[in-house]
C-alpha cells in the first residue's frame, strides 16, 4: 500500500480494519441459527471458555434475527477479576452494524454466583446499550467442567430489561465518548428513533418486584387523577361508572380480558387517547400478524403481572416460574418453605389495535339489556335483609339502623337511574359489621369517608354492568351524590397523598360487587367462597338468607399456621391479578 494511500485513509477506516481482522478470526465458531435461549447462546462459545485459565469477556453481536454476525474478545484478567471498558464493547457492535449483543464471560473458580462487579458491568453495558439503541439480550456467566449457566435474562431479568433505570451521569460520558469516536451524530440517532414505535420507559432506580408494583401504583394514581376534573366533578362521576360498562381491554390474540390495575388503567389510556377498540397486543403478538404493524411514532403502555420463583430450581428446570396458586399448593400439600419462593415482576409493553395497521376490523358486539333490573336489585335487598325506605328527596344508607334511604322511584328518570343509584347506597351497606365489615361510620371530611364514597363509586358502577346501560341517564348520574364537587376533591387529595388508593378502592369495590352478584344471583354462593377464600369470610345460607361467616381465630395452630400461609401467598397472587376478581 503506497503512502498515498495510507494518508488518504482516515483513523476510523484504520480502527474498522483492525476491528474487522480480529472478528474474522472467530467467524468459524458460529451458524446462522438465531439465537433465542440462553441454551444456544452457550453453544456459541463454551467449548472456547472452558479452556481459560482466567477470566475473559466476550461479546457476541447479533443481526435483528437474534443471529450471530461475529464475536470480539473485549477484556482479559486474572483469576477472579477483570476490567471491562464500554467502549470496547461496543465498538465491534457498532462497525458490525450489529442490532443486539450478547455478553460472556468465565468464572474459573467454578462459581457461578455473579459479584457485585459482575453486576455493576451488566447494568453498565444494559444502560449503555439502551442509549445507543443496541440492547443487551443477555449476559451469561459460564464455569468450566459444569453445564450449568447463570443468565441474567433469566436469573435477573430486571437488569437486563429494564435497562433505562441503570443510565447515570458516568454511563451517558462513555457513551458520548463512543459516538464521538465513531462519529455518531446523536441528533440523527434521536431522529431515527422518531420513526420507529417508543417504548414506555420504566421509572429510574427500581430494583424489586415491590418497588416496581409501588411505581406501576403511582402510574395509575396520576392517571386516575387526570380523570378526577374538580371544575367538572360530574364527568368525572360520569366516567368512574362508564369504564365498567365500556367493553373491557382485552387481548387480541388470546381474547383474555385484563384484570384489576391494569384493566384500569389500559381504560384510562382508552379515555385519554379516544380509543374506541378495546384490544392490546405486544409487540411480538403483532410481529407474528402477518400484514400487521405498529404505525411509526406509537408509544406503548407498559402493564405489569407476577408469578412467583421457585429459588430451589434452576431456571432451565420446568417449574422454575409459577403461579401464586401452585406456589400456595406446593407450600401446604408438600411443606415447602415460603422463603423458598419470592414474586417476580413482569411487563409487557401493549399496543391498542388502533395504534397498528393490518389488524381485522373490531365490531363491537350488541348489548344484552334484558336483564331484569328490578328483579336483580329486589333480590340483593331482600337477601341483605335490609329495609328499604322511599321518601324524601336524599339517598343514603344509614348504618346505625341499616337501612337505605331513597326518593320515590317516579321521581328518577328511568328505571337504571333508580337502580344504579340504589346499587350506590347498597355497596355502603355491604360494609356493616355484619356483612363485610368495612369501615363505613366516619363523618364528611374524613379520609376514610372518601375512601368509602369512592368505594361505592367504583362498586355501583361494576354492580350496574348486571342491569345493562340506558341512553339519556346521565341525570342519574347527578343526582345521587350532592357534594359531587368535594367528594372529587376529597378523592384527589386522597390518592395524591397515598397512590395505593385506587388499587385497594378497586379490591374492596369487587368483593362489595362479588357480594351483590351472591345476593343477587349473578354467581353462586360457592363461586363467591371460592374467589374470596384470601378474605377469611364465608358466605352460607340459613333460612333463605344469604349470610357471612367471618373466620375467627378458633382453629387449632396447624390450621392458623397452613391458613397464614395461604394469606400470604394468596396476597401475592393478588399482585398478580392487580387485587381484582373478574367477574363471573
């Protein structure tokens, strides 16, 4: 090569030759099979690592099929220690146009127990990955004469797919450092991303599944509080009841409906955004749907689940993930440990239909509003045993009497408004002592006053869904309650100062509805017992009236102790399920 030559070739053509010659030298170790478990990734390269002496770390870049384009050396230790630069990292990845990366590197000692350096270099290389827009699938640590791996995708998924929470101040110099040097114009990368579909960023510094359920909380508290309009206070009562009655978010492609909090909130987005579909999928739902993507520029809804960890099993073992209910059978059928066990958050970024393209049409299905309302409300009453009194112009239940008061019903607008109103006053007395033992006797102005009228809210308005929905009662919806404007009030105060509100408003407004479909015939006694078995309460027959047993402290200490249990485990199956019952 003249000199010439050389002079007309600039650094970086220099650096992506060298780069390249280095990368040549591993080619022969890879196929053109994606890589799409940790089991494929190790076939990649541990024939090579079981044969180090010290600690080595290896990247593997990806094309956008999860396929391997080549691999680079990027650091060489000693025996339990080895320093990892960012930019090593990522410069192979970068002049290989590579889309994703993997991540390897070897514990000589046989140990497969990740250090605190281990890591502090994941969240280092997720969060950097993040900001260059080439994602971290996986970092595997790998320990010679075993077949055993330790994978951060599955061992510690928070690290690796959360990426966002682990951008600092020292990750964001390096990564400038590597655009500079490589010549990347950030201006240009943050344009590219404006063509392609964003996904919802998680809250920086979350770490456990706690935490993470305490922000998705706060998420919905704040979105729930957009709706709360106190210059308006009557669409807000107006919405509270229209989103159960609305058709609820669903799965496209498994048609399952979503529960609890995310049910919620994926209704709120609805409202937000005037959504009229009521389907979500994610992002590799729709990627399977041929014809069908996310148009350009969407943002996606992040929704939560939890399953529990066996921590007895390796991930690679069937059973390693289970549900709230087979952790709770193993611990009393078997006499596993409850520490043997701990909840681990999920998410899933969704997409609502109307966000894609080359999806089928949705046709919303004719309502059924030939339920007898009045006969399902008359049940509930006469089954509560309650006295109903119609006179005057006020409606409230009064729990020192335990009776309900309303305005004769000719003087309401239709028979729906006079039922969903009545359905209002009988949430509150649910919550006798006698019956589901809520706190209801506090005066206005007390908090947890507005935590119950919120209560009834949200329990009348899943109650109303048994009698169908009439046109032209909003007037209902004005009547009922004659401080609209400072239970609003009072409710945004509420949930501003405590977020976890509006989840244990909704858990209560479903068993108070759970009971009121029990009274009223929508679900049977032992379909109501078996939902809310958590709850200690029972429900029983005597006399053609339908009872509740709470489960006092009587029983012998095995049964205290299996049933504690239960408690427990079944509280966390209700982080699963977002502390809502779908109803039957």
């Amino acid at each position: 090569m003249s000199l010439s030559v050389m002079e007309e070739m600039t650094m970086a053509e220099l650096k992506e030759v060298n780069v390249r010659l280095k990368l040549e030298e591993g080619d022969s170790l890879f196929s053109s099979e994606a890589i799409t478990n940790p089991q494929k990734a190790v076939k990649l390269i541990k024939q090579m690592m079981d044969s180090l002496d010290r600690e080595e770390v290896i990247v593997v870049n990806l094309d956008s099929q999860f396929r391997p384009l080549n691999y680079n050396v990027v650091a060489i230790g000693d025996t339990d220690h080895c320093n990892v630069n960012i930019g090593n990292v990522f410069k192979s990845a970068i002049l290989s146009n590579a889309s994703k990366l993997l991540m390897f590197h070897n514990h000589p000692s046989g140990s497969l127990s990740p250090s605190a350096d281990d890591d502090q270099i994941t969240k280092a290389i997720a969060g950097a990955g993040y900001l260059l827009g080439i994602p971290l699938q996986d970092h595997i640590i790998i320990a010679p004469n075993t077949n055993n791996i330790y994978s951060y995708k599955h061992d510690r998924p928070i690290i690796v797919d959360y990426p966002s929470n682990y951008v600092n101040d020292s990750i964001r110099q390096a990564v400038a450092e590597v655009r500079t040097e490589y010549d990347i114009d950030e201006n240009k990368e943050e344009e590219k991303q404006k063509d392609t579909v964003n996904l919802k960023p998680v809250s920086k510094g979350i770490h456990t599944a706690s935490e993470i359920k305490d922000a998705y909380r706060k998420e919905i508290a704040d979105a729930f509080l957009k709706v709360l309009n106190e210059e308006n206070p009557e669409e807000s009562l107006k919405w509270i009841r229209e989103w159960t009655v609305r058709p609820k978010p669903f799965n496209y492609v498994s048609n399952a409906k979503y529960r609890g909090l995310n049910s919620l909130f994926l209704n709120i987005v609805c409202e937000e955004k005037g959504y009229k579909d009521p389907r979500f999928l994610t992002w590799n739902q729709i990627s399977k749907i041929k014809g069908a993507h996310v148009r350009k520029g969407e943002e996606a809804t992040r929704i939560f689940y939890w399953q529990s960890r066996d921590t007895t099993k390796n991930p690679r073992e069937k059973g390693w993930l289970i549900s709230f209910d087979e952790q709770a059978r193993l611990i009393r059928e078997e006499g596993r440990s409850a520490d043997e066990f701990y909840p681990v958050a999920y998410a899933h970024d969704v997409f609502n239909a109307e966000q894609c393209e080359g999806l089928k049409h949705w046709i919303e299905p004719e309502r059924n509003n030939d339920v007898a309302q009045d006969e399902y409300v008359d049940r509930i009453i006469e089954n509560m045993n309650i006295p109903l009194i119609s006179e005057g112009e006020s409606c409230f239940y009064r729990p020192s009497t335990d009776e309900i008061h309303m305005p004769p019903k000719e003087t309401f607008s239709s028979s729906y408004a006079y039922n969903s109103t009545l359905l209002h006053e009988l949430t509150h007395a649910s919550g006798s002592e006698k019956r589901l033992n809520r706190d209801i006797e506090n005066t206005f102005g007390d908090p947890n006053y507005a935590f119950e009228e919120l209560i009834a809210e949200m329990g009348s308005a899943l109650a109303s869904v048994s009698i169908g929905r009439q046109e032209n009662d909003e007037e209902a919806m004005k009547k009922h309650l004659e401080n609209h404007k400072a239970y609003v009030k009072s409710w945004r105060e509420y949930i501003t100062n405590d977020p976890s509100v509006v989840e244990k408003a909704l858990y209560q407004a479903q068993l108070a509805t759970d009971y009121l479909d029990a009274n009223g015939g929508v679900i049977t006694i032992e379909e109501f017992n078996r939902l809310h078995k958590k709850d200690r309460l029972e429900l029983y027959e005597d006399d053609g009236k339908i009872n509740v047993y709470h489960i006092s402290n009587e029983k012998d200490l095995s049964e205290q102790m299996v049933s504690s249990l239960d408690w427990l485990n079944e509280e966390k199956e209700e982080e699963h399920q977002s502390f809502s019952r779908q109803r039957m």
